[in-house]
C-alpha cells in the first residue's frame, strides 16, 4: 500500500553481475523448501544458458581474439560458483535444457 499515487518497478530479473547473490537465494529456498509456484521460472534452466553464453564467449576470444576478453572479479566468482552448483546439485544437473547430455560436460570442462 502507498498513501499516494506511485509508480512502482518491481519484478525478478537475472544478470552476470551477482551471480553468487542469485545462487544464494536458491541454496535459502532449497533449505526453506519454498513452494514451486514462488520461485524463479525456469531458473535453474536459465543457469545452463548462462553457462552456454560465457562458453561462446570465452571460446571466441581464444580463437579470433574477438569480444570483450575482460570479464568482472564478480562474474567470474558467480561463474565459478555456478559451475560447482551445475555438477554437484542434482537439480541443477538434471535439467540440462539441451537433448545432447554428452555436450553438458564441455560447458563445465568435462570429459
């Protein structure tokens, strides 16, 4: 409630930029056991796509030298971070959103 009239921007969005914090908050409603219609759709989904990007990525600027080759001390713990989340939960690891599970593994640097 607000006593006068507002304009109020709410929602949930996802960015590179706190990846640890995000993380968190899914480890918190793993523990608290929160209701699946409370949480992030398709969050954890969205995680192999984020791991997918930062691949592209990184795999262009070792063979072309192209792309922002600089990435944040933050977006480098979160990806580290992510990558632990990926292979050790079985929740994140059973929802690889591509049908070839054989090319999970070079996402997160498996055989």
């Amino acid at each position: 409630y607000t006593p006068r009239k507002s304009l109020v921007f709410g929602g949930n969005f996802l960015h590179s930029y706190n990846i640890v914090g995000q993380l968190q908050v899914t480890a918190i409603e793993d523990i608290t056991k929160v209701e699946p219609r409370y949480l992030y759709p398709y969050f954890v989904e969205m995680s192999w796509f984020v791991m997918e990007k930062y691949r592209r990525h990184l795999k262009s600027i070792e063979e072309r030298g192209k792309g922002n080759s600089v990435l944040l001390e933050e977006e480098v713990e979160g990806l580290n971070l992510l990558i632990s989340r990926l292979e050790e939960n079985p929740t994140f690891s059973s929802c690889y959103p591509c049908a070839d599970k054989g090319s999970q593994a070079s996402l997160t640097g498996g055989e």
